[in-house]
C-alpha cells in the first residue's frame, strides 16, 4: 500500500541525497518535461535544468532506479520507481529512455494472444525475433513524438517509434491494444 510521499523512513542513501540538496524520489516536488529542444527537462519550482537518464543496478527492473544528471554529471534526482511520478513525468521519462536505447525497438507484430491474465507478445526486434508478456491491465502508451512503447512482466521496454511505419497486420494488433 502506498502512503503520501514522505511515509515510511528514507534509507540512509536517500536521507545523504536530501541532505547534499538533490531530491529523492520520495519527495517528488519535481516533475519533467520533454521539450521540443529534444531534452529531458527537470523542473523543480524556478529551478529549471536539462538532466538525462542513467540506469541503475539491478538491470533486472528497469522500471525502477532511474539517476537524473545535469550537465555536469551531478545527480538532480533518483527516480526509485516509475509509479512514483506523475503521468506527464512518467511519459517524458519512457520517452527519454527510448532516446537513451534503453529498450528493444520493434520492428514488427506477429501476433498477440491473451490468456487468463497474461498477454503473448510475438515481435521482431531489430534484432531477432522476441516473445515477452504483459498484464492485461497494463496497456501500450503513446510517447510524445509518435511512438508506442510497451512494458512487459519482467519490466523490460519494447519501443514502436513509428506506429504508421508498421506493416498493416503489425498496425491492426497493435491499436487494438493502445490504451
């Protein structure tokens, strides 16, 4: 269950965070934008500042861990989780993320199938051919610039840039899902 924004004690990385002047994801009075100059933008009442992304260990859950730099590689933020940030926050984040080639692109939509709760992805990458599942109740998201980017079970991306680019059957699948 999740509390406000300040339940719960800060562990004593994010307590050091805090206290240096940068914001832990637990505090949340930032949001971020993409904006049209191709940036990740931080935004923290009038303090304003490009960022960009570097992942965190574990790998393994790429949803989760996300450090926010500026230009002179200082971190701005830890991002914990992603369902920690608000839908816009989340979006501009998903999208720099793809830029940053954090995510598999696909390339094509061979099939999908659902199953009690779980739903078959069948796709080609630009590198081989993938299968991967989704919850049924988490949906495809649109990304600013076009783009529909897809989260599996195990947290791993899948980007499609360009929807209208796709294949007619790729395109058919696809849309049927795009929440």
């Amino acid at each position: 269950m999740r509390h406000g924004p300040y339940a719960g004690a800060l562990t004593q990385a994010a307590r050091r965070t805090t206290e240096t002047g940068h914001y832990a994801s637990e505090r949340l009075d930032f949001r971020l934008e993409h904006r049209v100059d191709g940036q990740l933008w931080a935004v923290r009442g009038e303090d304003e500042r490009a960022v960009w992304v570097r992942r965190c260990f574990p790998w393994s859950k790429p949803s989760q861990y996300v450090s926010l730099r500026d230009d002179e590689d200082n971190e701005f933020a830890l991002i914990r989780d992603f369902g920690d940030l608000d839908s816009q926050s989340r979006d501009a984040l998903g999208f720099a993320l793809a830029e940053a080639g954090f995510v598999l692109r696909v390339a094509r939509i061979l099939e999908i199938d659902e199953e009690i709760e779980i739903r078959n992805w069948k796709v080609e990458t630009r590198h081989a051919t993938r299968t991967f599942q989704t919850r049924l109740d988490d949906w495809p998201r649109e990304v600013p610039g076009g783009g529909v980017l897809i989260r599996d079970v195990a947290g791993d991306l899948y980007l499609v840039s360009d929807p209208d680019g796709l294949d007619k059957r790729s395109q058919d699948l696809l849309w049927a899902f795009v929440d």
